[in-house]
C-alpha cells in the first residue's frame, strides 16, 4: 500500500500528476472528489475534471466524512482524493473539528490495504494574509499538510506541470 501526497500552488498540475500516479496502480481507480458543485462556476470546474479524467473512475462525492469514504472503498484500486484543502475549508465552513478530523485520516491512511493519492494545495507561500479567517485557514492548511506529509510514503511538490520529489 502506498500513500502518496501531491502538492503545489493552484493550476500547478497537481490533479494531472495525481490521476497519473492512480492509473498506475491495479484495479478501477476511485476518484473521492470533496469539492461541492454550490454555484456554476465550480460545476464547469467538476464537469472539465470529469471529462478529463473520463469514464473508467469510480467517483464518490465526499465534502465531509473522508475516513468512511476511504475504508468503503478499500481493497479495490488507488483511490485519489481531490483535494484535501477543498475538504478542509469545508470542514471549517462546518465548524468541525478539523484537527480532530486530520488527525482521524493520518491514523487511518496506514492502516489501508489500497493505495492513496492525496491531492492538497501549498497556500504558505505568498504574502501573510490580511484577515484573520485568511490567517487561520492557511495556518491550518499548513499543519495539515505537515501533519499527513510525515504519514505518506511518497511527497511530491508540482510546479508548472513538473512533479519534485519531496519525499
């Protein structure tokens, strides 16, 4: 089993990259989409995802409740969750314990049997943000990040289509 956690800034490539390394894998891939189509703009953001990818993934829509989705969905190919900063806003918007949360995920990701491909967004890279909401959630997209990065066996950090190894 292997996890593996891809990274970068947004329209970097990550997505690609991540389907790339599912397909590699044995058996259907399952594509575990946190995103939630609330307005038109983000349902031709799923829509163009989907036709890219085509019809060979298994999908489950997940916003909230990863954990269960992960262990459903063990033993059969690589699934791929995109993206966990989606999922982490959504957590937040939620007001849910969201380090409780990542904290439940780090635990159960070395205990699957099926590879995962986890797909998060680098956000601490540019300027400190001028709100407090802004403030909190890159603080938390960045201990999330740290905290399931020292969990995967493999870390990649996407720039401009091109994949480093982190890890």
């Amino acid at each position: 089993m292997a996890v593996i956690l891809i990274t970068g800034g947004a329209r970097s490539g990550k997505s690609t990259r991540a389907e790339a390394r599912a397909r590699s894998f044995p058996g259907q891939p399952v594509y575990v989409a946190t995103a939630e189509a609330l307005d038109g703009e983000m349902e031709e953001r799923i829509a163009r995802h989907r036709a890219r990818r085509g019809a060979d993934w298994i999908e489950r829509e997940v916003p909230l409740d990863l954990v269960p989705a992960l262990l459903a969905t063990d033993g059969g190919g690589a699934r791929l969750v995109d993206c966990l900063t989606l999922w982490l806003s959504n957590l937040m918007h939620a007001a849910r314990d969201w380090e409780r949360d990542v904290r439940e995920l780090a635990g159960a990701l070395p205990r699957l049997s099926s590879p995962v491909i986890l797909v998060t967004n680098e956000v601490g890279l540019g300027i400190v943000p001028d709100n407090a909401l802004a403030r909190s959630f890159r603080d938390a997209a960045g201990i999330m990040n740290q905290t399931l990065a020292g969990v995967a066996d493999e870390v990649e950090f996407v720039v401009a289509g091109l994949p480093m190894k982190l890890k």
